[in-house]
C-alpha cells in the first residue's frame, strides 16, 4: 500500500509540473475546426484497432490478412496495438524486466480546400513511452507527446501559424488482482465507453474493470482541467478554449457475452466546472444513457450498434435555462467475401438528433430558445474527411467496399497493402436547423454528397504509410456562396521503434 501511495503521488507531481512548464500558447478561437486541428483530435483518439494486416490475429473469425476491419479505417497507432501495451505476464517485475521503453513518429501532410479557402500544412508527432513492471501483473506507463505544426501556405481566411506543442500524454498505473478479475487504473489515460461516441478520450483519474464469466463491468471517473489548454478537446465556451476545460466525466458500463454477441448498457454523466463570461451563463451539463449490441455472425458478417439518449441542462444566448433532450445511434455492418481481392462489403449509418434555431452544434450555449434538442457529445465519429460532421441535425449514411490487391501474391509486403472506398449521403434531421458550426443554413433537408478513398499499407512491423482522399459536394441546404465542393488529401507514415 505505502508503494502505492508514493507512486500516486509522483505521477500526480508529474501531472502538474508538465501542465505548468509545458509551454502552451493561447488558442485561437475560430467557429470551424481546420484540418490542422481535426487531424490532432484524430491521433488523440484511442479507440480499438480497426485496420488488422501482417501477422496480427483478429478476435473475430472470418477475417483474413490484408482485410478491412470493423468501425472506421484509421492509420495511427493506438495503445491497443502497440508492443509495449501487451499483456502483463506472471513474474513480470521490475526484477526480472527493468524499464522497457519506446516510441513512434508520424510525419502527416495535409491539404484541404472548400467554401472558406485553403490550407495546406504539415504536421510531425512524435510519442515516447517508458513502462516499468512493479510486482506481478502490475506496472507503471508513462509517454510524452511533441507536436510540431508547420504551415505551408493557406488563404486569408486562415489566420494560422507555424506552432509546437510538447505534452504529457500518459501516465498511469495499471494493477492486477491474482485472479485477474480485477483491474485498476489510476492517473492519466485514455478512457473509452461503449463504441466511443459518447466519451472517448484522456483525462486524469480512475478505472475499475471487473470481468467474470458470465458478465463484465466498467467504472470510471476522470477530470480535465489538469490537461495542457491547448491539448484539451472538450471545450464548448469561450473560456473553455481559453483557459481549457474544465468538466468531470463518470460513468460506466454493464456487457455481458452470448455466443460471440456482445450486449452492453451504459451510462455516464458529464459535470461543467468551468469558468465563465461576466454575463454569460455557459455551463453545460449532460447524462448519458445508452444500450449497444455487437457482435459476428456466421464467421461472415461483423456489426456494431449503439442507441443514446441525452437529458440534462443548457443556456440559451439570453441566459435562460432550457432542458436538454436529444438522441443519437449508429450502426455499422461488414460482410467479408471469401473471394480472391480479399473483399469486403461496407455499410454504416449515423444519426444525431438537432434543434430547429440552434447556431452551433458545439456551443454550449448555442441554442435561441425552447428544450436543447441538439446532441452534444464527448467521443469522435469519423463520417467522411472533407466535411467532417458532427453527429447533429444530420443522418449520415455510407456504403462502400475494401479489397487487398495484392492479397494473392507470394510477397508478404505487397499482401498487406488495403484500399478502402466509401461513398457518404448526408441529410439533416430538422430542415431549418444547421449542422456542424453553423453550416448548411438554407432551409433544406438535402447537406450533400461526398466520397472517401483510403489506401493503408502494413510495409514492416514498424514502418506504415497511409493515404485519404476526400471530396465533399454540397447539396441545396448551402446557399450560393457556401456550396462549393470541398477536398481532403492526406499523406503520411508511421515509424515505430
């Protein structure tokens, strides 16, 4: 126990004095996220791998080497994946492993182009981790975090800058209990609940999961107001991008396992402690309740739902308090073909519920008047690169396909490239709402159209390269000075070591 304490109380030391020194700049508040922005959000992400290729075993049956996965292609490492994040094994103790450690880089070049301007930039992170086993099944994981931004050129809409953002990314202790039954987090990590939509992210506290053989159990707590400000993806206020976020998330969640089916509840709430304007009532406090079902089906067929409901309060612009009552849902659903390419079948869709006079569906006090019926959430959803949507006012649905080209070849490095293509049809919920930051303002059901194109290839165990494209075509709810197409190109690496 007096171990236990000591070491709390460094990571927490650590915590504190990286936030202080850490360099931050002031944010810019701007009503739409760029590019440069969304790609950071994306490497924040944690969630489970999704794009298996090499020698990697998936837990499904039915999926082969160089085939696409479940949920969204992504193309940076997560901790799911990396070596150094394996299993703790019997009689790993500092004694017998002493201090493992590591890293990655990810070199990312970016160009966009829609309605607004342009912007093309590139972007270098590099993480370093060092993991040390304490006693039997336990250990100690800490990695930091450089982000280097370099703007290449961009039209005067953009008012950015060349930047550099060094952080603590992690640092937590893991524990197991002799059974392994039981286990414990506690400092700062990534915390995931259900498919993630609702939370998905890091922050600073505690995880508890009990697993048994007929039922699993998660329970968490984690606050944000120790995260860099600049590094701090949960602002909705102006005081929020200034000075970060400060909200408190618990929750948890309850699955139990039936014949390869996965069904789970969840539930969590999320409490604004954050500061505000003179004059202006911005706190924003939500719960969460939502039920999900996933699964695989005759070793052919893997899918993925989740149904959510929001309640809490709001603000309004003129400081009245309104109730909040929205919903969301997704699913997912990949059909793999025993056939040469290696093929697979996509089909998704998402919806997020919307209010008629809301200005920003990321606003905490964006709503004019009546119940908040805008879903507002903590997690990421990934529906197409060039627009970006956020899951509100808006059905997204998208059908596509994933082959291996090379699939049949007797070179293993050609086996696992992957090309991946879906097309993406958007339509809001209420015709006179707005999606996004305050988009699509005609008062017309029809967003658009857009198609992503993805190519990812596996070259070693420690070096990848992936490429997305993206084109977006606005539909009649963009007025005539907003409805030009818009395009995404990204280009980039993964190197381990």
């Amino acid at each position: 126990m007096k171990k236990l304490i000591v070491i709390s109380s460094s990571l927490l030391l650590i915590l504190l004095c990286f936030n202080r020194y850490s360099g931050a700049q002031e944010p810019k508040k701007e009503e739409k996220k760029d590019a440069v922005e969304a790609v950071k959000e994306t490497t924040d992400t944690e969630k489970e791998s999704t794009v298996k290729t090499g020698n990697t075993k998936n837990k499904e049956e039915g999926k082969e080497e160089g085939s696409f996965t479940e949920e969204d292609d992504r193309f940076f490492p997560y901790e799911a994946d990396d070596n150094d994040m394996m299993p703790v094994k019997v009689k790993e103790s500092l004694k017998y492993k002493g201090i493992q450690y590591g890293g990655w880089v990810t070199p990312v070049f970016i160009s966009q182009k829609d309605n607004t301007g342009s912007l093309t930039s590139f972007i270098t992170t590099a993480r370093l981790w060092m993991r040390s086993y304490l006693w039997d099944k336990s250990f100690v994981y800490i990695r930091g975090k450089d982000v280097y931004q370099k703007i290449i050129s961009q039209s005067d809409s953009y008012k950015l800058s060349d930047d550099n953002l060094l952080d603590l990314d992690l640092a937590f202790i893991s524990l197991w209990n002799s059974g392994k039954s039981l286990r414990f987090y506690i400092g700062r990590k990534y915390f995931l609940l259900g498919s993630g939509i609702v939370f998905n992210g890091r922050g600073d506290g505690g995880q508890l999961d009990f697993y048994s053989r007929y039922i699993d159990i998660k329970l968490f707590g984690a606050y944000t107001g120790l995260l860099n400000k600049d590094n701090n993806p949960y602002g909705l206020s102006d005081k929020d991008l200034s000075e970060g976020a400060k909200r408190i998330f618990a929750g948890g969640s309850f699955s139990f396992d039936l014949s390869n089916q996965i069904f789970y509840l969840l539930g969590m709430a999320q409490i604004d402690r954050g500061d505000q304007e003179s004059g202006v009532k911005s706190r924003y406090q939500s719960q969460y309740y939502g039920a999900g079902l996933k699964g695989v089906a005759k070793k052919s067929i893997s899918y993925n739902g989740e149904l959510i409901f929001e309640t809490g309060t709001s603000y309004t612009v003129n400081n009245e308090k309104s109730d909040i009552l929205a919903f969301a849902g997704i699913f997912n659903l990949n059909y793999y073909i025993d056939a040469k390419l290696k093929p697979v079948l996509i089909a998704q869709y998402a919806y997020g519920s919307g209010d008629k006079d809301r200005s920003d569906n990321k606003s905490s006090n964006g709503n004019i008047s009546g119940n908040d019926t805008s879903f507002i959430y903590f997690g990421t959803y990934v529906g197409g690169y060039a627009i970006r949507p956020l899951i509100a006012n808006i059905h997204i649905i998208r059908g596509g396909f994933s082959i291996a080209p090379f699939s049949e070849s007797n070179n293993p490095y050609l086996k696992r490239m992957t090309i991946i293509t879906k097309y993406s049809y958007y339509m809001k919920d209420k015709k006179s709402g707005k999606i996004n930051y305050g988009e699509a303002t005609q008062s017309e059901l029809f967003v658009g159209q857009g198609i992503d194109i993805s190519f990812r290839w596996k070259i070693f165990y420690d070096l990848s390269a992936f490429v997305n494209y993206a084109l977006f075509l606005p539909g009649n709810a963009y007025n005539d000075t907003e409805n030009d197409k818009s395009t995404f190109l990204m280009l980039g690496l993964n190197i381990s070591f």
